[in-house]
C-alpha cells in the first residue's frame, strides 16, 4: 500500500518543501536500472512516483507467476486497488477510494475487513497517525474483532487496540481531533505544545467534541478550540491574543532576561489561531 502523491492536494505544498537539495534530482527508475541514493529516491516525488508504480506492477507480476495461496491486494495509484489470488487478478470495486493518503486507506481496508467477518487483523505500522485513526475508528465503528498494530522494527512492539479503546475509552472520543488540531500532515504545530500536553488538557476534562462537526457552528468550534488551547499554556484566557500577551510578560519576567523571546515560541494570535482551527476543522 502507498501514498498517491497527487499534484495539487493539502500535501503537495510540504512535499515540495522537503525537497532541498535534492528537488531537481530526478532520475528514470527501472528494474535494470540502479536506484538512486535513497534521500533521492523518498525526497523527489517523481522518483516516489516511479518507485510505486514499478513495485505494483512486479508485485502483481509475480503474484500471477507464483500462483499465491492466499490474497494479497496491491494499492497503488489507481483508485481501484487490485487483488492476487492464485493465477487471478481481479479488481477490488469495494475498496474503491481517491483518498491520497495511505493511513486513511490502511484504516478503511481494515474496517471492511473487520466487517467482512474476520476475527483477527494484524495491522503491520509504525506511524502515529495510523494508531490514533485505528483507536478512534475502532470505537467509532463499534468493532469487535481483535485488531493489533504491530511496529516494523527488530523488536516488534505490538498494541492491542480493543484494549487501548476501553482503557481510555474517557478521552477517545476527542482524541482524533486533539490529534489534528495539535498538529498533523495537514495542519501545523503551535511551537512548543506537544502531543503529551494536548493529551494532558484531554485528561483535564477539556473537549473538541464539535471539531470536525460539519453541523457545528464555526464560531462555537473556534471558542472550543481556544479554550483547549488555552489550557496547553496554562492560560484560562478566552482569546488567543490574549494568551499571547500573557506569555510574552511570563518570558520577559524571567531573572536574566537576556534578549526578547522568538515571536515563534509565543502563541498564535486570535486571527492566525482561527485559520489554524478552520484548517483542522474541514480536513
């Protein structure tokens, strides 16, 4: 399974950024070919792109030499994910999806997968992302099959995600949108406020219950996530420019003040905070 790298999506502007030095180093990949260095190869979305492609197409290659006993599914870039299973081939209309991402698509084919019947999937992942998608859609979808995420290295780490649901079954239902407001591949940090401190403000009885609401009203989603936000700087103000200023004089009251704190390390304003929030809010 892999990413799809569309031209023009939320991505594309990050993706081109993380380029640097390696933007104009684009190279024709084939199987005699040899492979770049790989901060050539995983930095350039050509060359991302020509990998992918090379890849579903031997997997499925190979799959109808070998005569596979058991199914493997192939997604690549096509919108239609396709299915190897002995000698056959065959298209998988029901896991249909034009979703860019491979994390969102991870955690669709497991829920049909778990609505199919099975009893056991092993989620093989090390992406932070994906668990958070899996806790929250494991209770979302209200499933009972035993799902496991499984990292990738030596030393197999294993989470049992049913487990996680019921242990902290208090904050889950906010944890997705905690998760985004806080920063994800969509939406950017605040400087400074973490995961383990937006999780703190979760356990504090703080909520973002109407974030991603589509029938929320904006300004109430944003009052939300100011208070929320608020909180991860230990601020009970109720504007983000007011939280601003409030740790501006906390900074500058510090014995042996030297210079001015970074504009960076201070909280957004109220009308940065808002797009900030918009930008969680529709993703």
């Amino acid at each position: 399974m892999f990413d799809r790298y569309f031209e023009y999506s939320v991505k594309s502007g990050t993706r081109s950024s993380r380029f640097g030095q390696h933007a104009s180093r684009r190279h024709r990949i084939g199987l005699s070919s040899p492979l770049p260095p790989q901060k050539v190869t995983l930095t350039v979305t050509d060359n991302k792109l020509q990998l992918i492609d090379l890849l579903c197409v031997e997997l499925v290659r190979k799959g109808r030499e070998t005569g596979l006993k058991h199914k493997l599914v192939v997604t690549g870039r096509d919108p239609l994910p396709i299915e190897m299973s002995e000698n056959i081939a065959s298209a998988r209309c029901d896991l249909l999806t034009h979703h860019e991402e491979a994390d969102v698509i991870m955690v669709q084919q497991m829920a049909k997968l778990a609505f199919s019947g099975a009893k056991a999937i092993s989620v093989v992942c090390d992406d932070t992302d994906v668990f958070i998608l899996l806790v929250h859609f494991y209770a979302e979808l209200g499933l009972t099959c035993n799902l496991t995420m499984d990292a990738t290295g030596s030393d197999r780490t294993l989470i049992d995600i049913p487990a996680t649901v019921k242990r902290h079954a208090d904050i889950v239902p906010n944890l997705l949108a905690m998760h985004c407001l806080s920063g994800c591949d969509t939406v950017g940090q605040i400087y400074g406020i973490g995961k383990s401190t937006a999780l703190k403000s979760l356990r504090a009885g703080l909520t973002l219950s109407s974030l991603g609401c589509t029938d929320a009203c904006l300004p109430d989603v944003i009052a939300e996530a100011t208070e929320f936000t608020a909180n991860c700087f230990n601020s009970k103000k109720k504007d983000m420019s007011e939280v601003r200023v409030e740790m501006w004089a906390k900074m500058m009251s510090r014995k042996r003040v030297s210079a001015a704190p970074q504009l960076k390390s201070l909280p957004p304003t109220s009308e940065a905070f808002a797009q900030n929030v918009r930008r969680s809010h529709f993703s």
